[in-house]
C-alpha cells in the first residue's frame, strides 16, 4: 500500500484536528500554531514527502523485527495503553509494536504506510508500570496531535541525510528541530497526565536526556541550577502545566489556571532557552 502524504495531511487538518479538539484539551497552543506554518515550508513538505518513501523500508525493516502486541504478550501492555488513551481521550494507535532494540528510545509514534503506530522498546518494558505509563503517554500524546509524520522526517533527516535532496537537508533540519521543541512541550504534557505524577514525569524527561535524577529534588528551589538550560526549561514548562486546571481536575483538585495562561508562562519559559 501506497502511502498518500496529501491525503494524511488532509486528514490532519480536518479530522485529525478534530480529533484532537475532541480530546482532553491539554496541547501547548504554540506547537499547534507553528505545525500549520510547517505545512507550507516547501523544504519541510518535499523531506516529508521524500521521507514517506525512504522511510517505507526502513520502519518495515524495524516493524518486521518487531512483535505485534496483544492482549496477554507483553501482559498488561494493551491494558495499559487503552487506560492511557481514556486519561487522554485518545484514539487508540492502529497497532502497538514492541521493537527488536533500543534505537528509537523508549517509545515512538509512528505514521507509516497510511496507519498510526505505536512502538515501545524492550527499554521501556523494563521500567515500572507508572514510569511506562509517562513514555506511552507522551508518544499517544505524538498521535494524538497529528506529530508523527514530522518526527519520522526529522529521524530520517538526522539518521540518513544524504538520501534527501542537499538543500533541503539544513533548512528542513533546522524547522523540525525547532518545532520538535514545542511538541515535546505537549508531548511531555501528555505523559504528565498519564501518570499524575510530576516529580516521576520528571524524572521521565530527565532520563530522556540521559540525565539520572530524583524528580522531587529537581523540582525543589535551586534544583536546577546544574542542568543544561534546555532541559531545564523544559522542566519549567512542566511545572507551570501542573498548575492548569485540566492537570489538576485529571487528579481530582479543584481551581487550576487556564491554559491560556499556562501557556502564556510557558511561552516566556521557552524564549529564555
């Protein structure tokens, strides 16, 4: 099957979106903005495109190594992904898969061949239940938001840049890495309502960056004052979500701010990094 990257982008704007607009209301309203603004990038759209056709056979390489989950193997995976897409109110993913190795970090989304993939890695199986619950939250978060065909690029783009048209390589890097920024914002967002648990989801953000840490301890006054400014911020953005009222209503706390105003702090967070 042919993969028709106007007809997802299609999809995108329409049902896509509508689909996230039907679901719990939780993304960073920036990475919404500048997604629509990807979408007329010509060397953005043309590595998009081209990397539908590279990608085919390198995720069915990695989908054919894989195993397709299913309701006893792994035990409680499925379960745990149809409670993470009720927290959410997500579409559950076409497939889950679990990877043959570690390359793609402990859990990705993945838009191939027409469906809307979720891939965890053995990495991830061998976290606790609440640390796998943050990882699956933020790649359902991904799909949810319409991300996957960008981060697939944007993989491709790093891993394989010679396969893409030379000019188009530094220009579409640098739009993707850019925006892949504010998509963790929400992503990172989604894995916090997962787990209901700021001081683990952070230390979930941190393990992503390769950086081992207690959550609580970063979150006190001065805990991040040794770490790389970018995770910092991106911690930061965290914090000022867990002060929203659709976080504090999802772990049953009255008040909470707006996300309008949550997202104007995190905005002034963001341009600090």
């Amino acid at each position: 099957m042919e993969f028709d990257f106007q007809a997802y982008i299609r999809d995108r704007k329409g049902g896509g979106d509508r689909r996230a607009a039907s679901g719990l209301g939780y993304a960073f309203a920036r990475d919404r903005r500048v997604m629509r603004t990807l979408d007329m990038a010509k060397p953005v759209k043309l590595a998009i495109d081209a990397s539908t056709r590279l990608g085919a056979g390198r995720f069915d390489a990695i989908l054919e190594a894989s195993q397709v989950a299913s309701a006893n193997k792994p035990e409680g995976l499925l379960d745990a992904v149809a409670t993470v897409c009720k927290k959410l109110q997500a579409t559950a993913p076409d497939r889950v898969h679990i990877a043959a190795d570690d390359r793609l970090g402990h859990s990705t989304a993945l838009a191939h061949r027409g469906d809307e993939l979720l891939v965890v890695t053995p990495a991830m199986l061998e976290l606790t239940a609440a640390q796998q619950a943050f990882h699956l939250g933020r790649a359902l978060g991904h799909l949810q938001h319409g991300h996957a065909l960008y981060l697939g690029a944007a993989w491709l783009l790093a891993d394989e840049p010679a396969s893409f048209l030379r000019w188009i390589v530094k220009p579409a890097s640098a739009a993707l890495e850019s925006w892949s920024r504010l998509g963790d914002v929400t992503a990172d967002r989604a894995g916090l309502l997962a787990t209901g648990d700021l001081a683990l989801s952070v230390a979930e953000i941190m393990r992503l960056s390769g950086v081992v840490g207690d959550g609580a301890e970063v979150l006190a006054e001065g805990g991040m004052a040794d770490l790389d400014e970018v995770l910092a911020g991106r911690i930061r953005a965290l914090q000022t979500f867990s002060e929203a009222e659709v976080f504090r209503r999802s772990v049953g706390l009255d008040g909470g701010d707006s996300l309008t105003s949550v997202d104007s702090r995190v905005e002034a967070v963001i341009k600090l990094v």
